[in-house]
C-alpha cells in the first residue's frame, strides 16, 4: 500500500479539505505505521510548541558576517596563489621550449651572419607578405564599398557594435561577479 500521501497530510502545515481528513482517519484506523507515525509527530510538535525560543547572543550577526569575510578573503587568496602558480608554471615551460628551440636554431648555422641573414630573410619576407595582403585588402574593401548599399554598411556596424557591447557586458560578469551586500 502506498503510504506517501497520508504522511504528507500529517507533516504537512496546511490544513486539509473535510475529504482529505475522512480518508486520513480512515486509513489510520487500519493502519499501525501511519498511527505511529501520527502520534510520533503530533509529540514532536507539542513538544516544539512548548519549549521556549532561544534568543541569539547579541553579536552572533557580527560574529556570523566576520567569520563570512574571513573565508571570503581566504578563499581569494587561495584563488589568488593558485593564479600565480599557474602563471609561473606556465612561464616556466614556456621558458623551457624558448631555449630548447633556441639551442636548436644555434646548433643548425655555421656562423652569427647565418643566423642574422636568415632572420633579415625573414623579416624582408613577412614586410613583402604584409604589404601585398594591404594591396588586397585595399582592393577588396574598395570594391565592396562600391557594391554593398550604405544602409547594409549602417546594419552592420550596428550588429557590430551590439556584438561588441554584449561581449563587454559578459565580460564584465565574468570578472566583476556580484557582491552580496553586508
């Protein structure tokens, strides 16, 4: 037999419809494990509403939100040097493939001007690469000057803009959770 809805009409606070009640009384009539259940409780809240309210000493509010503060700041601090430990790990490694790569790059030329020349190829080429991708760019942003209607250009600033908006917003959440207030 299924007993959970006659223990919750007797635990429950609010009062029962007449039906609810003759079919409580009912069932605790044939039922002992509700009956004792129900005169169990019904001890329980005599005793509850006898018993007299204790009062919280006086600086318990003062006490609660010190103690509140104190693991707050230690939990930050935590947060704080597990950030660090991170950082200086990470710095660490980094560090570590900088000169593994370096001790590479040093023992495949024969000579500092190897290395040198090599580096101003390389520059030379990134300078050539990025001015050709201005051409392109110049190019193609001309083009679509040209070709996109001025209100499309007005539509999409605007979807940039909220775009860019919403990411600050949930930046700002992310960074600057709320507090609760003391």
């Amino acid at each position: 037999m299924n007993h959970q809805p006659f223990r919750n009409w007797m635990l429950s606070e609010k009062p029962l419809h007449p039906e609810e009640i003759r079919v409580l009384q009912a069932h605790l009539a044939n039922c002992e494990s509700c009956r004792s259940l129900s005169s169990a409780w019904i001890e329980v809240r005599t005793m509850l509403d006898s018993s007299p309210t204790v009062q919280p000493s006086i600086d318990f509010a003062e006490r609660w939100q010190a103690r509140l503060v104190a693991q707050n700041e230690g939990l930050v601090y935590r947060k704080q040097r597990q950030s660090w430990w991170f950082f200086f790990t990470a710095a660490g490694l980094a560090f570590l493939l900088l000169v593994i790569l370096l001790a590479q790059i040093w023992t495949s030329f024969e000579s500092p001007m190897a290395i040198f020349l090599s580096g101003l190829y390389l520059l030379t080429g990134t300078i050539a690469s990025l001015t050709t991708l201005q051409g392109l760019m110049s190019t193609l942003l001309n083009t679509l000057i040209v070709i996109v209607p001025p209100a499309w250009w007005i539509l999409l600033t605007i979807a940039i803009c909220g775009l860019i908006i919403i990411w600050l917003v949930s930046l700002r959440r992310v960074v600057y959770p709320r507090r609760i207030s003391q």
